[in-house]
C-alpha cells in the first residue's frame, strides 16, 4: 500500500492526461474562433482544424480523441459537410461521458442526409437513455419535427402526449398541429393552429399558423372549428400590449362583431386607439362615450396619450380636469396625471410638472407613479433654491428609506447641509455623506459624497435617526469548498465539454447542477465557465447570485475574484489603444461595454444595435466613411475589433462636443439633440445637478451606472 506522501502525488498517467486535455482544449478553441469566422457554406475546413483532426486521429480510441471527434463531427455539420460530420461522429460514439452529446449531433446530421429513420432512432434512444439530459428539450423538438419528416405523425403525436405544459408552448403546439394535419385529423389540426394563432400571436409560428387557418377553412368549410370570442380578443390585447398597432386594429376588428357588452365597448376603445396612433388623430377617440366609468375613464387617458404625441398641451390639460371631474379615484387618472407631469417634465418645464405630480402625492399617495413623482417634486424645490426643499427631501427619505433615489437624497441633503457652512450643519453633511458612502459605496453619487467630505475635513459626525430606516445589503450567501455528491455527473459532463469549446453546454450542466442542489458553489464554477467561455453575462448574473446587490458593497467584503467575474475586462488591449487614439477615458470606455452588451460580440438589441459598444447601422457607417473604413453590413459590427474602432470615435467625438463624461453618456443614449437641450438654458451648480436633471429615468440610470462602471473598473485594474 503506498504511504500518504505517495498517495498524494499524481500518477504519470493523470498528469499525461492533464497535459493532453489542456492540449485539446487549445486545439478546440482555436478552431472554434476559426469556423467563426469562416462564411458558411461547404469550404474547406481551416488549419485549425486540420490540427484538431491531427489530434483526434493521434489518439484514436481514446477518450480524449473521440472528444475531438464530436468537435470535430460538429463544426461539419455547422459547415455544411454532413458526410464528413457522419464519419467522425461514427468515431465518437465510443464516447461514454458525452454519449447523449453523440446521440443528438448524429440525429442532425442524419436528418440533413434525409436519414430520417436514423435520426428518429437516435433520438428516441436519447430519450429513453438520458430522460434527464439538458439537451431533452431540443431533442424532444428535434424527435417530433424527425418524425413528421419521416411521415410519420403517430410517433410524433405520442411523443408530444408526453410534453408537459405544452399548452403553453407555441413551437410544441405548432409542431403537434403539423402531426395532426398529417394524420387527417383536420378537427385537431385546426384547433391547434387556432391557439398558436390567437394566444401567442407575437411568436414565431403565428404567421404561418394564420397562413394553415386559412388553408384549413377553405378545405373544412362549415367544419372548421370557430374559436371563442374570448380567444379573439385575447389575440388583439397581446397584439395591443405590444405596441403592433396595425395587427392589433385588425385583430379588434375582426373580434368586434362577436363580443358584447363591456368587452365589446373595450375592444372598440383600443381599436379606435390604434387607428389614432396610426395616425388617425384623436378626433375619434374624443367623439365617442362609453357609460361604463373605467372604460370611460380608460378613453379618456387614451386622448390624453394621443395629444402628447401631438404636443397638444391645452388638450391634455382640459382632457385631465374632466377625468379629475368625472373620474377622480380612478387608476387611469392617475396615469393621465403622471403623463402630464411627464410631458412637462421632458420638455423642461419643471414647475409646471411638479404641480402635476404633486396631485399624485396628494391623491393617490400609494400608486405606482407616486414614488417618482413625490421625488421629482422635490428635486424641483432643489434646483429652484426653494427653503422648502430641505423639507420635502427630508420627508421623501423618510417616507421612502429604501427606494432608488435613496442615494441621491443622501447625497442632495449633505449638500443642503454643507452649503450652510456652520460647524453643526458641517456634522450633520458629514453623516450624510458618511452614510451614502457606507451603504452605497460604488454608487455615482458615493464618488462625489467623498470629494464632499474632503472639503468638510474630518470633524464631528451628527447621529441622525432618519437614516436608521435605511436597510442593510443582503448577506451574501456561504459558498462551500466541496461541491454536492449528485452534482458530479453535470459537472464532469461539464468540464468534458469545456475541453472541446461547448461552452453554452458546459453552461447548461451546471445550470441543470445548480437547478438539484442549488449549492453556492456551482455558480461560482458557473461564473468561471461562462468567463473562459467568452459569456461574461452569464458570469454576472453568476456571481449576482452569491452577492446580491454587488455594486452596493464594499470592496473589502467581496473576494477580488468575484469581482472581477462580476467586472470582466476582454478586449483590454484592444480598448486602451482605442481608448490612446481617441483621448477617451478606457475605464468609461469598460463600463459603457458592460451595461451596453456586457462584453458579449454578437449581441443585437431590439433597437437594431449590434456589438460590442451596441452601434446602430446608421452610425456606423457615417464613421466608417469618416474613417474611410469599408462598412457592407450589420454582420461586420459583431467584429469586436471593428466594432470598438468606430465607437470609440463616435465616443471621442461626443466628449469633444459635451466635454464631460456624463454629458457624452447621455447623448449615446439619447441622442446629441436631447442633451443640447437639456442643457440649454440651464444654470447647473455641479455637475451631478445636471445628472440627477436628465428628464429620461432610463438615460439618467444609464448615465449614473456606466460612470459607477467605470470607478469599479478604475479600482479593480488600476488604469486611467
């Protein structure tokens, strides 16, 4: 038996196995970033990959070549070169640890080679072997659309009898319908298409599942099913709801003659509503009465809503005082009042906005609205120099201690405090400050809370009891060193698939780990994968989960690794040289990244904003031109290299004109017209006046969490 010194070293075999694995694990990246790059299509595998089949063919039957064989079975198949992908997935299917993995790639080869009957195979023995497997939702997809390929609908009826909650589910719903219009169940079909169509008429599926429906009528007749009016009428809401003006005018129009009463009269309200956003005017919607009060009332804010986007102030005023009139309890006045408040309050007419928003606080004191409502009017106070503005801060903190704008009630009651320049006022400015950086020590309004106090000196520190309300951070929770017996398979499937580059599997394992045990640990690894992985959103809500509310702690209290998965740094050479030629700040140039795309290269907001630094088409073609940069498509800003060239230009040119980081912040945001105009006119003391002045809540968020960004980053990696 050997002795516990010997016992402790690793035998020649792991460690070649180690050396090996680290091996493979380069060899997969590599070729990984170069089927990323590579257009699709059939070319010719690169070196890299010529490399990788080097390495899987070097160790043959062994388990880390036919790893490599799965990798390289799948980039074929992403490439097109299915017989090829047929054959090293042939090679692999040795492979124990990832066998599920094997099973699933074959399927879609052999799907595209119209080797149906293989596929479905394959699949079904996934099913039944791994019923656990993280991949059971997609090859529970993959088996059903398999089997309706392979004409053979039963099975994938049978399969889809199996699904839970599929009902809610428009991909599974669709696919049962296909099942069932191919086994002439048309009655079945028909209805199954019908709750694609009218209860999730946003997804993917609904066009095509209104191009059956109409096929179906034709071929039914009388037969076809006719949905209840409340299924209608559910399709014109979500359609409403999400702003799809057109559709949803359509969908209430075709509901109105099948619905009564209160439905009927809310129908006709909303598709009255569209026709007015479409540009009809609000003429319509004034024209009409409704004897229900809410649905009156709902009229009402709707005109109201209209007039704002004709900048019609005098009828938004006299539409408001008959609602106050005819409606005065009413939720929708509450909203009208607010968004009155709102148009004043964008466009820079700040008395007249707090004189709405204080009906609020005054009428519906617990109303969703009333918290920022109750704030705006005592920022008014504040920028007016008003002697009351002490007053209503100091009531807001203690009405609201631990709402968003605490932070910047600290921060706005120590400067009240400090401008009045006595000794016992100096004491009181201190705890304010004292406290704003103790509980929100990262926050924007904690970086100038500290240049405050410099300027105090050190002195006496008044005990004041409105901040006693003001909660603690939540305790993070206890990360144990050893991880939960029944996580290991996830996680060494984990660590398998991390070695050939199947990060967003490897991310799957571990979630499915976390989702058994939901032990601390496991998001720890998590965070580690998702970094290595190049998925540094993944790692933040990682390690969000350990430490809540991260950025409210102190760095001391949170280990620097945690930190810097939470604030990762690629791309760091590539910034500061950008960062040199522009004469831009590097660490705002970071903290602008992280609330942008959190540092992921392919991501595409709905605003049609792509990459890194999220540039819209427009913008980045003006400054490719200005660069004299070739620019062809949007695909060209998922280039991390390309994409931060132009916007840090755009970024430089934005400090030239505003001259402050905020100021150029607010214009990526907004836009340059909205910051010229919010800074048109005004008399800011300091600069955080103009920030906590920013009209947009969204804007000015934005604002304050890039520049918190930034000091994070300045104090984790020390650069300027």
């Amino acid at each position: 038996m050997p002795n516990a010194k010997t016992a402790a070293k690793p035998s020649a075999a792991s460690s070649r196995f180690a050396v090996e694995a680290r091996e493979l694990t380069r060899l997969a990246r590599a070729a990984k970033k170069e089927a990323e790059k590579e257009a699709k299509g059939g070319d010719d595998p690169g070196v890299a990959y010529q490399r990788l089949a080097h390495f899987a063919k070097l160790h043959g039957t062994q388990e880390l070549g036919e790893r490599a064989a799965l990798a390289l079975g799948y980039y074929d198949y992403n490439d097109g070169r299915y017989t090829q992908a047929r054959q090293w997935l042939d090679e692999a299917k040795p492979q124990e640890l990832l066998a599920q993995y094997v099973l699933f790639w074959s399927a879609q080869v052999d799907r595209n080679l119209n080797n149906n009957a293989a596929a479905l195979a394959e699949l079904q023995q996934l099913r039944e072997q791994y019923p656990q497997s993280v991949l059971a939702s997609v090859a529970f997809q993959a088996l059903a659309e398999t089997a309706i390929a392979a004409n053979q609908p039963q099975v994938a009826l049978d399969a889809l009898a199996t699904a839970k909650s599929i009902e809610t589910n428009p991909t599974l719903l669709f696919l049962r319908a296909q099942a069932h219009e191919q086994a002439k169940d048309l009655i079945s079909a028909a209805g199954d298409y019908l709750e694609v169509y009218n209860r999730f008429p946003t997804s993917t599926q609904a066009d095509e599942a209104g191009q059956k429906i109409a096929y179906l009528q034709s071929v039914m007749g009388n037969t076809f099913p006719q949905p209840p009016a409340s299924d209608k009428l559910l399709r014109a809401n979500t359609l409403f709801e999400a702003h799809q003006w057109q559709q949803a005018e359509d969908a209430f129009t075709s509901a109105l003659p099948s619905l009564t009463g209160e439905d009927k009269d809310e129908a006709q309200l909303r598709s009255d509503y569209c026709q007015a956003r479409l540009g009809g005017g609000a003429a319509q919607l004034s024209s009409l009465a409704f004897t229900e009060p809410e649905i009156e009332a709902e009229r009402l804010y709707d005109v109201v809503q209209i007039y704002w986007l004709l900048n019609n102030d005098a009828n938004m005023n006299a539409t408001v005082a008959q609602m106050l009139t005819r409606a005065p309890q009413s939720t929708w006045t509450e909203r009208a009042l607010f968004s009155l408040g709102n148009y004043y309050w964008v466009n820079m007419q700040r008395d007249k906005a707090a004189a709405e928003y204080q009906q609020i606080v005054d009428k519906f004191p617990v109303s969703e609205d009333a918290i920022n409502a109750e704030w705006r009017v005592a920022w008014t106070a504040y920028l007016d120099r008003a002697p009351i503005a002490q007053q209503l801060l100091e009531k807001f903190l203690r009405d609201n201690p631990n709402a968003g704008y605490t932070p910047d009630a600290l921060y706005w009651l120590g400067r009240l405090a400090q401008k009045k320049r006595s000794a016992a006022d100096a004491a009181i400015a201190r705890a304010y400050f004292k406290k704003l950086l103790e509980r929100f020590p990262n926050n924007y309004f904690a970086h100038y809370a500290e240049l405050r106090l410099r300027e105090l000196r050190p002195g006496r520190v008044e005990k004041l009891d409105i901040l006693d309300a003001i909660s603690r951070v939540p305790r993070a929770r206890t990360v144990l060193k050893s991880t939960p017996e029944e996580a290991l398979p996830f996680l060494r499937r984990s660590l398998a698939l991390e070695t050939i580059g199947f990060d967003d599997d490897a991310l799957l394992e571990l979630h499915a780990a976390y989702d058994q045990t939901h032990a601390a640990s496991l998001q720890m690894t998590l965070a580690r994968v998702a970094v290595n992985g190049e998925k540094y959103g993944s790692a933040m809500v990682a390690v969000r989960n350990i430490y809540p509310s991260i950025e409210a702690r102190p760095y001391s209290t949170v280990p620097r690794e945690v930190w810097l998965l939470a604030f990762p740094l690629p791309y760091r050479a590539q910034i500061l040289a950008d960062a040199r030629r522009t004469r831009t700040d590097p660490m705002v140039l970071a903290g602008l990244m992280h609330q942008e795309s959190t540092f992921e290269k392919d991501a595409h907001s709905y605003a049609n904003a792509y990459g890194l630094m999220q540039l819209i088409p427009e913008t980045a073609e003006l400054y490719a031109r200005k660069l004299r940069i070739g620019f062809s498509s949007e695909q060209q800003l998922l280039d991390p290299v390309y994409n931060l060239r132009l916007g840090t230009v755009y970024f430089g040119d934005l400090m030239r004109s505003f001259h402050t980081p905020e100021a150029a912040l607010a214009a990526y945001n907004a836009g340059e017209p909205r910051v010229t105009a919010w800074q048109a006119g005004q008399n800011y003391a300091e600069l955080p006046e103009f920030v906590e002045s920013i009209p947009f809540t969204q804007t000015r968020e934005y604002v304050e969490i890039v520049m918190r960004n930034a000091f994070i980053y300045r104090r984790l990696y020390g650069l300027r």
